[in-house]
C-alpha cells in the first residue's frame, strides 16, 4: 500500500509538474490530437479514486465498509455525463474549467483544516497521514495541470475564454446559510463531492474519447439535442444554462 | 432569694419565648426562597448556568447562605442531582451558579430547582431553609414530531482517556437503529423511547480529525446521522526546560515541547506556549513550539525566574527555572584557528574566541586527532588562544579542534572549531629488516628487507641504497640504488666474502644501515629434517643454540611453497631466543612448510642451525595414485605409482594400503581383512615406507579376476575410497602352448626343409614319374586296327597300364558343378568314372586316354578358379563346359593336387584321382567299384595318380547321359 501510494504520487508529481510547467512556459501544443491525448490520460488519471478521494477518506476516518457505501455522490453537484455530451466543446471546456476551479478552492479550504502530522499519533499512523496529506497536495497540482492543458485546448478551438480566470459560479447560487451540521455531516460531504469529482473527470474522459474519434480536429461535435453554442450564451435557457457544480467541500 | 430565682426563670421564659416568636415572625415575614431563577444552557460544554437572587435578605449586609439545588432529567420527579451551594450575597445580589451535566444537555429535558438557609452565626435565627423554588424546566432540543436521527453530543472536544455519554434522538423514526463507533456497533441504554445513551469510557485518540460515531436505520440502510468526538491527546508538561546565554543579549530558552495537541477543522490549534519572568513581571508569547527568545535588558539582572507555560482549550501547564545569568554561559565557537611553526614533531595552535568581558575567563579544550589516536589538553583563555602541540609524528596529517567553555561556571562547551595540518617528513628513523637467500653451489645473493613501518619511515620511502664491500680484499665499495617499493635485489658475489648494507631513503635523509654478511664459507652442513607439528596458530618451534656467542637467530620459510615466488618471509629473533612461534594469515592446511632456522654470529655470518617441517593442520588425500599394473602372471601381477609424488601431499604419507577384492574367501599371507565403507570385504596390503611404490600381488589363481586399488595413508586417515581396478590373471595353457609346440613346430620345418633338400631323392623313391601311354603297348594295338568303322576296344584287348578306381557310396552327397540341382537325386549319387590315364613322363597336355570319371573326385578341379569355367547348369551343352584351356592351369592343378596327395586328405577334399598300377579284379563292374574301398598300395608298387581337375576332365554329364556308364575315349575325343 505505501508503495503504491508513492508510486502514484510520484507520478501525479511528474504529470502536474510536467504540465504546470508547460503552462507556465506559455507552451501549449500546437497539435490537437496530441493534446487531446494528454487530456484523456489525465482525466484517466484523476479520475481514480486513490489518487484524491481514498486518502481524504483515510484522512477523515470514513474508511469504513458503512460509510463507503454511503459516500455516494449527490445529485446535481455535478454536470452528468450526459449534460456534459450534450454541450459543445468549447462550453464543455468551459463547464470542466469551473468545475475544477470549484474543486481546486475547496481542497485549498480543506487543506487550511488539516494541519501537518508533526509529532502527533502513533508514528505508522502520522506517516500514513503525511502520506495522505502529501496526495492532496499532488491532486491539486494535478488539477492545475488539467486545466491548462484545458486552457489550451480551448485556444486551440478558437476560444477567446481565459483559463486562467476560472468561470465562477453565478451570484446567488451559493445554497443560504444553513445551521451548521456538524462535522460528520461535512465530512460526508466532503466526501460525496469528490466522489461526484472523480465521475465528472470519468464522465469527462469518455466525452474527449469521443472527440479522438470525430472526423476532423474542427468538427464540432454537437448531439442534436445541443443548442447551439452562441444562441446558448445570447439567450441563457434552463437547457442551455452554463452548468457549473453547486457540491461544495465542507470548510 | 428565692423571689429572685423565680423572678429570674420567668425573665428566661419570657426572653425565650420571645426569641421563637421573633423567629417565627422572621421566617413567615422574610422568606427567603430564591427568587428570578434562570437557566441558561452551553451545549457546547452541557453546562447549565443558573442565577438567582434572594429578595428578602434584611439589612444592606452580606450574608453567609448556602443554596441547595435539585437537577431532575426528562420529568420532575427523577432528580439526578442534588447539591449545595455555599456563598455569601447581599439583598438582590445575583449569585450564578454552573453544573456540568455528563449527559449532552439536548438529550432530554431538564429540570432545576433551589432552596436556601443562612449559614451565618451571626443569624442563628435565620438558620433554616427555605421553601423550594418552582422548578424551571431546560428543554434544548425538541425533536418531537420531527422525522430525523440526532446525534449528541455534537463535535465534542474531550481529552484523550475521558468518559463521555453520547445519544441519539430518534423523533418519529419507528425502525431499529445501530450506531458505530469507528466502523464497530455500540451498545447503550434507553432512556425514553426516543432517546438512548451510549456511555464510552476512557475514549483513546485516533486520529487528528476525529472519531466518528455514527448512526443507521437498519431497514433503511442509511445513514440517519452521526457525529465526531475530537479526542485530543493530552497535552504534556514541556520536558528539559532549558535557558541559556551565548552573548549576555539573549537569553535562549528551550524546551521539548512533546506532542502536538492540535486537531482537524480548527477544533483545537496547537498547544501555545508562553515565557512569564516573575522579577520582571515580563510575559513573552513564544512563536516557535520548542524555544523562545527572551531580550536582557541592560539593567543588570542576574537571576531570572521564568515559568513557561502551555495550554491549549483543555488544559494548561507550566514548569518554573530559576537560574544565575552568569552560570548560563554558552560561549560562541572560538574562531581564527591557525597552526604556526609546524615541524616534523610540533606545531603551534591559535585561535580567537568571543569576547564576554573582562572578568569571564574561558576554559578552552584543544583535541589533536591523528593515526587513530586523541589527545585532549586544556588551555585557559582570555581572548586569543595558543598552544603548543609537540609529540607529533612526521608525515601524518592531524586535525586539530578546539571549543571553550566559561571557566568560572562551567555551563556547556561551544562547538567545536579546527582545522586538518600535516607535518613534514624525517628521516627514517630505523634499519630495515634485511634478510638473504643463497643458492647452492653459486655465489647468487638474494638480498630481501621488509618496507618500514610508517612508524619508523617518517614519510614516503624513494629508495633503498645497497652497498656492498668486500671483506677478504681492500675493493672500491659497490653502490647500488633500487627505487621503492621494491623489497629485494639480487647480488652476484665472488667467493669473498662481503658485508652487505642496506638503508632506506625518503626525502629528508637516509636510515640506519643494516648490516649482513655473506661467508666465503658458508659452512651449510647437511641437516636432517624434522617434522613439527602446526595448528590454526602457527607452528611452534625451538632450537638448541650451536655457539654461545651469537647475535640472535633468524627462521625462514615461504608462505606459499607450491607457488614459483613462493612469498619468501623470515623472522629476526634475539639471541637468547630459543623458541618461537611462527603465525602468518597465508598459513593454509594441507600445505606443507618449511623453516631453516640460522643462527648469527657476532660477526653477522649466518649458519644454518635446524630444518623444520610441517602442516598447520594435515587433511586427508585428496587424490590415489595412479597405479599401473606390470608382469602380469597367472599367478601374480605387479603393482607399480612411481609417479606419485609425496611431497606436495595435504599430509605426510605414512605408507600405503593395497586393497584387493577377489572370490576367494581366505586373505594370503601379508593381508589382512577389511571391510570398506561399502560393507564390502577385501583384503588389505599394508605398506608402511611411503617411498616403496611398486607391489606384487601374489599367490593368485590363474583365471581369475582380482580388484584392487591403492590408497595412501597419513597418521590419522587414508586417501579416497576410489575406483578398483580389474585384473584377470591369465590361462596357464598357453604357456604350455608355447613351451611344448614351439620347439615340434621349429623341429617339423627342419625336417621338411630337409626334405625339400632331398626332393629328387624323395621324389624317386616315393613317387617316381608316371609311364607315358604313348609308349604303351595298347597304343599300338589300338592304330594297328584303325579303320573306318570304330569297333569297341574289348577288355580283354587290353593290356592296362594303369587303371583307376573310383567308387561313390550311394546317397553320399556330392557337391554339383555349378548347379544347384540336389545332389541327392539317383542320377548323381550314381555319377562315377574310371580313367585309363597315359604313365608318359612328360605328359605335358591333352593326350588320349581313357578314364573313369567320377565328380567326387573332381570337387576340387571344379572349385579351382584356374579352370576357367564358369559353374554352369546341368542343362548346358558339353562344350560349354570348360575344358583345360591351357596347360598352365593343369600344371598348377597337378601341383596342388600333389602337395595335396603329402598330407591328410580333409574330408570333402577328395580332389585327386588316383591312377592304379595294378589292373582291378573287378574293372567293369560299377557296383564294385562303389562299393570299394580305395586302399592305396605302397608307393613302390604304385604310380602316382595326377590329380586332374574337372576341367580336363570330359564334359560333364548331362541329364539323359549314363553318369554311371564306363566310357572309354579316344585321342580324337579329346582334342575335338
């Protein structure tokens, strides 16, 4: 298991740097098959559990055969597979972007309530805590290398919408202030955030597979279903809403 | 009086019944209920704080009362608390007042009501209580009519090691429910239908965020609700409280601060940890969890007293130091260390240290590492450090270090400060250890000495010098120089005899020769060799000195003996050294050593005193040797390892061990019985001198098989058990053979070599020349009636010359000429001829005669190649049968039939045809002549028969011809 563990850290630590970097260098590729690859591993990649959502529930204590099978993820936190078909690509880049942006935010908030291990605990237990801790940390560079490569797949598609500015979710959505529920409850939600988190990049990963297998790099691919994107935008509909995730990560 | 007494008892009387009046009037006037009561509630702690106020308290004054109160859970009724209160209040004063309740406030309702009494002796009167209050009810949590599971205590922060009671409120839910703790159901009690308690004792810390306890509805299978006790570990008082000064403007304080009680979702931070001087009356909050800086002021205090205290939300603790500033003097690392004047052997240390003033003296330790050794000295300094540092050894590299301490109150050393130095090389300071080897019968000096120890080398050795003079005549010195790290040189001398010396030379100078000398004479007497016994160890030896007057003794020997180089060693010992031990990690067991011990005389010439040999330890042999069998007899053979080698054996051979394996039972003579490793039993030959290496086996049975193998033995086992080797004695026959035929062989070709020598003698008297028939008279008589027609030759007619023979014994078997028809038919058992042959001398080719023809006799011309005739069939024409086609062929036929006739006819051979002298009785009559035996007359009375072979002889006969017909042939027949 610590092998494992490390191995996978370390290659989140490659994967997140190594795209951070690319990024940072204002480098993207210029090839829309190769980047499209890069996006599929990637969400391959993150969307297994290990690498986020089983070290936050060793974190939190809910590693329990009972509360697994509850940690299920709420409806309507996140955009369904089926939404995230229906939506063009550079809209399905966009709502991936929040999404992930939504994420990064409340895994900084979580982290803030995780202090380190220091000399706390029996010491295979500390370990295994910073070990923990350490994959958080790793899923979030990782997250931030998605989404440049989502941000460059975006000015690859001719999209003027800047990555690096996150679409935040619309005023008034954030639920009203409700009594607080208690720490068991918010870590519950925690952990059914990721676990919808892990679906979405699942979800995400089969509509790039799908991309790979359209005609041309500018096909659009569009069901029949989808608005089209510029009458989406000019005329905000409830099917044509900007789907944004609503799951919050208890802070 | 006792008017007085009465009037006094009834003064008491009325006082006291004025006092109970005035009590009671107290009592039903100035209740003293408490008044305004109200709870409030901390879920967070389950605290209830209650305040009140006593209303009819007279005068402005303070009273001492005491306040009882009763605390009942879910109704009135069930009081799970009473207690006492004691405080002291004025009128309308608010006491307040908190109980901690075990269970979580919102698990059921609660109920509080007080009474009071004033406990002041200053109001005896006053001094009972009052009426209750009216009970207030504290109702937290009301879940009646709600469809939801509740969990309290909600995120409770509690120590490591208490006891908590949880519950759940189930409302309106009807179905079983199960909680867990960390994943394992709890069991707990009922306190109402609705609510039931969980009571967990000495809860144990499991991780920072917390331990869920958490709630299912078992037909639902879902979570209703759950909560987290934060479990903090209990906070520890900090360990090794520590002050101290390195520079008198901070003092640095530090502690081990043990574990961190901080918990998930800012439940509980870090313990804090705070510095309060108590001269001061300072207070620092500390940063860092394990030290704390803390600023002298300049206004010269010297004795601190800090408390350090810790605390986070559960807890707090403290621990005190009182110190002297003075005696808490951690000086800084001395500085600028430097090394002066270094030499061979001493060197000059220095060194700064940080100033602390002008009455603090430092007491500095200077530690000087160097080959493998320390060497600590002290040194008191003031501001600037030196020492000298002497004992040193040239060419060795030393580090140096040096840290102070206040000498006054020793607190703690500073770090250490140093640097590394190497001193210069000296001259060796010792002769090298020089030894020789000479070859007999030349005058070949091999002059070895062993590399100086670094010890003694003062430095890297370049060159040994060798100067060599000659003792018996004034010579120039021969110098020889040899570049390091040679260790030997070697010498062609004359049959002087020399003084050899050797010095060895680093770049400071040169050592101390040393000296040897190599005799003219050097008087190397023949010395037995004794055999010593070695261990692990080495070999233990002694010698008996030869001449008091000697200088000391030397012992040489090789380390590796079996390799060419062979690692010469030796050993130097003083001259009252008699014994010695000589140990080297080179010693290997199996390998046999040896040592010459010599003895030095006063003038430095070596004699050779004694000769050891030895193992450290002997192994058993590995090999058998190689055993080659001679002169192998039917009685004995011999056997012989000539090659096999007793020196470079693991062990001493001792001798050898025959072992033979044979039928026989009994052991000869010499052997005895052994039974071998495999339960086999032989015979064992023993052989005790290792250098006898041939055997013979004797008193052995001729045609026998015998097995043996040889084996050397040691002291204490023998070689392999190998492979026996196979031996079969032969036949005594064929030495009779040779001894008994040989000379009849040789005797029997003397004789026939004489014969041939009086052949013609031989041959006239044995067997003369056949009569020509030309010149017989039948000749005659047969031209004198020629005419055209052919008459039959009558017997009578005749006058035979020679007649022959030839009987066939019916169904005898004849071999058919080139036929395979059986030759048991009637018509060729019946096959028989008689020939009338020709006696001329000189027959030399076809002729006329007249025969009798039998194919018995003709086997062997038929076989005979010569003929040239092909085997044909019985079929084939006469013609075809071949006839004699030249006279060669007949010649040789007539030879071999005639060395044939010298000896034993085989059976089946009957190849020639005799040729009778004598007329037959019986001629004509074939079954005479069948049944017959052919009896050769004596020679003399016989003329030799020719033997003529089928070819010359007539055709053969064919099927309808008449085999057993006599047939008399003319001349013309035959040449036609």
């Amino acid at each position: 298991m610590p092998t494992q563990t490390t191995g996978r850290t370390l290659l989140s630590l490659v994967l997140g740097l190594l795209f951070a970097s690319m990024a940072a260098m204002g480098s993207c590729p210029g090839d829309f098959h190769v980047l499209l690859g890069q996006l599929q591993k990637q969400a391959h990649a993150m969307q297994d559990p290990s690498s986020l959502l089983d070290p936050y529930m060793r974190i939190q204590g809910l590693d329990f055969p009972q509360l697994r099978e509850h940690c299920t993820e709420r409806p309507g936190t996140f955009p369904s597979e089926g939404a995230l078909r229906g939506l063009g690509r550079r809209s399905f880049l966009r709502t991936l972007d929040a999404t992930l942006g939504l994420v990064l935010r409340r895994l900084a908030a979580v982290q803030q309530q995780l202090p380190e291990a220091g000399r706390l605990g029996r010491p295979p237990a500390a370990r295994l805590r910073a070990q923990d801790l350490e994959m958080l940390k790793m899923a979030r560079l990782n997250i931030h290398g998605l989404r440049n490569n989502i941000f460059c797949m975006s000015r690859l598609l001719g999209s003027s919408w800047d990555a690096a500015e996150p679409t935040q979710a619309a005023p008034g959505t954030s639920p009203p202030p409700t009594p607080d529920p208690g720490a068991f409850q918010r870590k519950l939600e925690g952990c059914r955030f990721l676990r919808g988190y892990h679906r979405v990049l699942s979800s995400a990963g089969q509509v790039f597979g799908k991309w790979g297998k359209s005609p041309s790099q500018g096909h659009r691919h569009r069901p029949p279903r989808a608005l089209p994107e510029d009458a989406s935008r000019a005329r905000p509909s409830r099917r044509g809403r900007r789907l944004v995730p609503r799951g919050q990560l208890p802070r | 009086m006792a008017l007085f007494a009465v009037f006094q008892t009834t003064f008491l009387l009325t006082l006291l019944s004025l006092r109970t009046h005035q009590s009671e009037v107290l009592a039903e006037h100035l209740p003293l209920t408490p008044e305004a009561l109200k709870v409030s509630v901390n879920s967070a702690q389950q605290c209830l704080h209650l305040q009140w106020t006593v209303h009819n308290l007279p005068y402005n004054q303070e009273f001492k009362m005491i306040f009882q109160i009763q605390i009942s859970r879910t109704e009135t009724s069930n009081v799970i608390w009473m207690g006492n209160y004691s405080t002291t209040m004025k009128r309308n004063e608010t006491v307040h007042w908190s109980w901690e309740s075990e269970l979580p406030l919102e698990c059921a309702a609660h109920f509080v009501r007080i009474r009071s009494v004033v406990d002041d002796a200053r109001f005896p009167e006053w001094n009972f209580w009052s009426s209750w209050s009216s009970w207030q009810e504290v109702n937290v949590q009301d879940s009646t009519g709600q469809d939801t599971l509740f969990v309290f205590p909600k995120d409770k922060l509690v120590e490591e090691g208490s006891n908590i009671t949880i519950c759940y409120i189930s409302g309106n839910i009807q179905n079983d429910i199960s909680c867990y703790l960390e994943g394992e159901q709890i069991h707990g009690e009922q306190l109402d239908p609705h609510v039931s308690t969980f009571k967990l004792e000495n809860v144990p810390f499991i991780r920072k965020g917390g331990t869920n306890i958490y709630c299912e509805e078992k037909q639902r299978k879902a979570i209703s609700n759950g909560t987290v006790l934060f479990v903090s570990k209990v906070l520890e008082e900090p360990k090794d409280f520590s002050c101290e000064t390195r520079d008198f403007k901070t003092l640095i304080c530090t502690w081990d601060p043990g574990a961190n009680t901080a918990l998930d979702w800012s439940k509980q931070p870090s313990q804090s940890y705070t510095l309060f001087e108590s001269y001061s009356g300072k207070k620092k909050h500390c940063e860092e969890k394990n030290r704390c800086n803390w600023q002298i002021t300049q206004d010269s205090q010297e004795i601190y007293n800090f408390t350090l205290i810790t605390e986070n939300y559960l807890r707090k603790r403290s621990v005190n130091l009182l110190f002297n500033l003075t005696h808490r003097v951690h000086p800084m690392s001395p500085f600028s260390v430097q090394f002066e004047n270094i030499s061979a052997t001493s060197a000059v240390m220095t060194w700064k240290v940080h100033s602390l003033g002008d009455y603090f003296t430092l007491l500095c330790q200077v530690e000087l590492h160097g080959e493998g050794k320390m060497i600590q000295h002290n040194v008191s300094v003031k501001a600037n450090g030196k020492y000298l540092l002497n004992e040193l050894e040239p060419n060795t590299e030393y580090v140096a270090q040096v840290h102070c301490a206040d000498d006054n109150h020793f607190w703690k050393w500073s770090e250490w400060s140093g640097r590394d130095f190497t001193t210069p090389e000296a001259a060796p300071s010792e002769a090298p250890d020089v030894w020789r080897t000479m070859k007999s019968g030349s005058h070949n000096v091999t002059l070895f000495w062993k590399p100086l120890s670094k010890f003694h080398a003062n430095g890297k050795i370049l060159f040994y010098n060798v100067a060599v003079e000659n003792l018996d005549k004034p010579s120039r010195l021969e110098h020889r120089s040899i570049p390091a790290p040679a260790n030997s040189t070697e010498l062609t001398l004359d049959g002087c005899s020399y003084q050899i010396r050797v010095t060895a030379s680093n770049s400071a100078g040169a050592s101390p020769a040393a000296v040897i000398v190599v005799s003219a004479a050097p008087g190397n007497k023949e010395i037995e060799e004794e055999i010593i016994e070695g261990t692990e160890d080495g070999f233990s030896m002694s010698w008996k000195p030869q001449s008091g007057d000697v200088m000391g003794y030397v012992v040489e020997w090789c380390d590796r003996p079996q390799d060419p180089l062979c690692d010469f060693q030796w050993k130097k010992l003083g001259p009252n050294t008699t014994s010695t031990v000589i140990s080297s990690d080179a010693f290997r067991p199996g390998v046999q050593y040896n040592f010459r011990i010599y003895e030095l005389s006063t003038k430095r010439i070596a004699h050779l005193l004694e000769r050891k040999t030895g193992y450290t330890r002997e192994l058993a042999p590995s090999d058998n040797p190689h055993v080659v069998t001679n002169n192998l007899t039917s009685h004995s053979f011999t056997l012989s390892w000539k090659n096999y080698s007793t020196k470079s054996q693991p062990a001493f051979i001792r001798g050898y061990h025959v072992y033979l394996k044979s039928k026989e039972e009994q052991c000869q003579p010499g052997a005895e019985k052994a039974v071998l490793p495999d339960d086999t039993v032989c015979c064992q030959y023993k052989i005790d001198n290792p250098e006898q290496k041939t055997f013979t086996v004797e008193n052995l049975k001729p045609e026998s098989f015998y097995e043996f193998l040889v084996t050397p033995h040691t002291s204490f086992s023998e070689g392999p058990s190998g492979t026996f080797t196979k031996v079969r004695t032969p036949d005594e026959y064929p030495y009779m053979l040779v001894h008994v035929i040989v000379p009849v062989v040789i005797c029997v070709v003397l004789l026939v070599c004489g014969c041939l020598l009086k052949s013609q003698w031989m041959k006239d008297k044995c067997y003369p020349d056949i009569p020509d028939p030309y010149k017989s008279s039948v000749l005659s008589l047969i031209k004198s009636k020629e005419n055209p027609h052919r008459t039959i030759m009558s017997i009578s007619d005749c006058i035979p010359d020679a007649i022959e023979v030839v009987n066939k014994q019916e169904g005898s078997k004849i071999q058919s000429l080139g036929t395979r028809k059986s030759l048991t038919e009637p018509e060729l058992t019946k096959l028989s001829y008689l020939y009338l042959l020709p006696t001329e001398k000189n027959y030399s080719g076809p002729g006329p005669c007249i025969c009798f023809e039998n194919y018995t006799y003709n086997q062997a011309a038929s076989d005979c190649a010569s003929c040239g005739h092909a085997p044909v069939s019985p079929e084939a024409p006469p013609s075809q049968w071949g006839l004699l086609t030249s006279s060669e062929n007949l010649l040789k036929a007539l030879e071999k039939n005639y060395m044939n006739s010298l000896g034993e006819i085989p059976a089946g051979e009957t190849t020639l045809n005799y040729v009778s002298q004598l007329a037959s009785p019986m001629s004509g009559d074939k079954d005479s002549l069948s049944t017959n035996a052919l009896v050769p007359p004596p020679c003399s009375e016989y003329k030799m028969q020719m033997a003529v072979p089928l070819c010359l002889a007539s055709p053969p006969p064919t099927e309808n011809s008449d085999l057993s017909s006599i047939t008399l042939l003319g001349p013309s027949e035959h040449y036609r």
